[in-house]
C-alpha cells in the first residue's frame, strides 16, 4: 500500500515533467553538459595514463640512457677559469664509453651504441628521404622490436662489419610497396645494403616522445654499428683540418655515438646504475659535461604527475558544471513550487500526506537529473570519440568514469532537489488554496 502511494506521486512527477517538457529540457542542461565534460576529461586523462604505460612499455623500466649533449662552459668573469676550462679536452660519447660501462657496471644486462644520419634511401628508381640507424646487437631486445619476418642481425655479420638492414614496416610499404623486400638491395648514402629483415608495426604512440630514446621506428633503417662506421659514415675518425696538416679530432662534432643504450638486470638497480655510469663518464670526458645521463622511466613518471594535476583541474572545471547544474535544478523547482501552490494545497486537503509532496517534487528533480544524466554519458561518449578523431588526443571511456558521472548527476538531483519539495510540503494547505 505504501510502495503503491509512492509509485503515485512519481507518476504525478512524470506528468507534470511530460507537461512541461522545453522547461524540463532547460533545466537538465547543466547536468547534461556537466556529465558529459566529466566523462570527456576523465577520458583524456585515461588515454594520457595509458600512452605513458605503452610508452614504459617500450622503453623498459630498468633503462638508462646516456645522450651526446654541446659542451656547455662554466660562465666565469674571471679569466684564468675560462681558461681552465677550455683546455679540457673530451673525446666525445664513443665505443670507449661502450666498453666502459660494459666493464666496469655489473648490472648491465643489454648495452647497445646509437647513432644515426638522414639521407634519401633507393630502390628501383624510388627515393625516399628516412634516417639510417647504426645498432648494436642489443638493441631490439632493448626496446622489445620483432620481426614481421626475414631474420635479425647476427654477431658473425655485426663483427665483420655486415652490410646488411633492418627496415620498419612502414619504409617497406613506402620503398617496397608489394614487393618482398628480404633479399633486395637498397642504396643509401652511396653504399648498398641487403634488407635481412622486417620489422613489426610499433605502436606510435608508444615511441614517440623525443628525447626519451624514442623514435618512430617503422620508418627507419637500421644497420650493425659497426657497418655504419666501416662502410657509411664514422665521426669518431681523425680528420685533416687545413692550416698545418695536424690530425685533431673535428671540432664541429665530436660525438662517434648519438647515444648509449644501458638496460640493467632489475628496476630497483637503475638509480645506483646511473650514479656508477654518471662518475665513470665523468672522468672518461675529463669533467666536461658533453653528455647526459638519463632513465626515460622517470621522466615519464614526471610527465605522468604533471598530466595528472592538469586532468584533476579539467575534472574539478568539469565538476563545477554539474554544481551549477544543480543549482539550475534547484531555481527551477522553487519556481515550479510556486507556481503550483493550489496544486498542492488541493492535494494537501484531499487527503495526501507531506512525505507525498517532498516524494513528488523530489521525483521531478530526480527523473531531470537522471534523463539529463543519461543523455550527458552518451554526448560524453560522442565528445571523447569527436576529440580522438579531431585532436588527434587518445581518449579511453572507462565504466569508473560513466559510473562516477552518471551518479553525481543523481545525487545532485536528490541534493539540490530536496530543499525545494520540503518547502512545498511545508505550505499551509488552507494558505494555498487561496493563493492567487
């Protein structure tokens, strides 16, 4: 009897939401759009959570990086420091370091020398501009690359120097087209090389932070190290400078290696790793800061926190339309309470309890706030899609974030929509009846 009395006055809510629908549209505005801004930020902030994932993913969290880097001097108004330091003198990041580290750091695990040149690459009358890489035999199980077929370069081809390649799937499609490429010869740089090998797609969202060891992959060649060196190109070599035909070193570019890649044995060594490689190039390079030791993972980890502060603020602006949301709920219902005083007063002198009143106006700022709730989860969905496809932004629609949204949208209609439906049920029924 009880549950039936009740389902009565939401029935009475419905009509009179039915009656009134551009006002009842008006009124879930807020809430529409405010859950649908919620659901929007929460899924930029999950898409940014999980390109930094992939990104951990393929970089490895027990990496560490050392990248060539200009000298930079000591600014010094006095004039015997600057000298000092210009008379330092450092051969640059090279094999040396390589060895080094090699030998000297017990956790390594991987190690692999990178560098890298631009250049147009060829093969049959098709030329394309693209970036040949010079690896060691580390450097897939590194970053966790794998064939889409051929084979993988061996050590009998990196020791002797090889002129072999690895190509990405998207150079193939691009210089190969149908064509299979294991066994061809492409030209670069005026030196032939035979594809051995096709690497998979890698995800590019993945490897694409710049100056984290990442790169797009899939449109690059890549050679044994010591092929580059021997057979393309090697900066480490001695050159002639005119003038008094001395052998130096080329002082617009010192650097043999554009960086070297370290991959320890566990996570938790990584920080005294780099404390150990940090001293050990220190005194290799004389204490000229000419490189710089990096671990990738934790500076994804920065870059994680910095987006999460910045999603929170998104949330909490996202979260303030929902406020105002229900404030608009709120207004609209004190005018709606006015203007059906007599309603209620008839009602009242019929026989219908108080609880019947606050069950009724409380029902219509409910069934707003829940209309206006589904409507926003499902304009969320088309603005995180919209945002994707539009900004080129990863979005992920997580249930947490509909749940979230679709439940302050309820409870934000029973918070805002409760103060006006008691003061409906408050009003002297006699009162009402005369009200004009």
């Amino acid at each position: 009897m009880l549950l039936a009395r009740y389902v009565h006055d939401v029935r009475i809510a419905v009509e009179a939401i039915r009656s009134n629908k551009l006002k009842s549209l008006l009124t879930a505005l807020g809430i529409i759009f405010g859950v649908a801004a919620v659901i929007s930020m929460l899924a930029i902030g999950s898409g940014a959570k999980q390109e930094i994932l992939e990104q951990m993913k393929s970089i490895g969290v027990n990496n560490i990086e050392v990248h060539a880097v200009s000298a930079q001097s000591e600014s010094s108004s006095e004039e015997s420091s600057t000298t000092k330091e210009q008379n330092r003198f450092s051969p640059g990041l090279s094999l040396r370091d390589v060895e080094a580290i090699r030998r000297v750091v017990p956790t390594v695990r991987y190690l692999t020398p990178v560098v890298s040149y631009d250049d147009y690459a060829q093969y049959s009358g098709i030329r394309l501009r693209t970036q040949i890489v010079g690896i060691g035999i580390d450097f897939l199980s590194i970053y966790g690359l794998r064939l889409e077929q051929g084979s993988l370069i061996s050590e009998e081809q990196y020791q002797r120097g090889a002129a072999v390649c690895l190509i990405g799937s998207e150079l193939r499609a691009k210089l190969f087209g149908k064509v299979a490429p294991v066994g061809k010869r492409l030209k670069m740089g005026g030196v032939w090389f035979e594809v051995i090998g096709v690497l998979t797609y890698a995800n590019e969202a993945a490897n694409s932070q710049a100056g984290m060891g990442l790169t797009n992959y899939n449109g690059r060649i890549f050679v044994p190290f010591t092929s580059l060196t021997l057979r393309y190109r090697d900066r480490g070599k001695l050159t002639q400078q005119s003038g008094g035909g001395q052998l130096v070193y080329s002082q617009s570019n010192i650097h043999q290696l554009d960086k070297i890649v370290i991959q320890v044995d566990e996570p938790e060594n990584v920080a005294k790793s780099q404390e150990v490689i940090g001293r050990l190039l220190s005194r290799l390079h004389q204490g000229v800061d000419d490189y710089q030791v990096i671990v990738p993972e934790q500076l994804l980890r920065q870059q994680q926190r910095t987006k999460d502060i910045f999603n929170l603020v998104l949330g909490l602006i996202a979260g303030i339309s929902l406020l105002v949301g229900g404030i608009g709920i709120m207004n609209i219902m004190y005018a709606t309470v006015m203007e059906r005083i007599k309603e209620i007063g008839t009602r009242l002198a019929i026989g219908a309890k108080r609880a019947d009143i606050v069950a009724q106006f409380l029902s219509e700022a409910v069934l707003i706030s829940v209309t206006g709730g589904l409507i926003g989860v499902v304009l969320g969905m088309v603005f995180s899609y919209l945002i994707m496809k539009l900004a080129g932004i990863l979005t992920v629609v997580t249930l947490f974030s509909v749940l979230v949204a679709f439940g302050v949208s309820v409870a934000v209609g029973v918070i805002f929509g409760f103060a006006p439906a008691r003061n409906a049920a408050r009003r002297n029924p006699i009162e009402s009846l005369r009200y004009e």
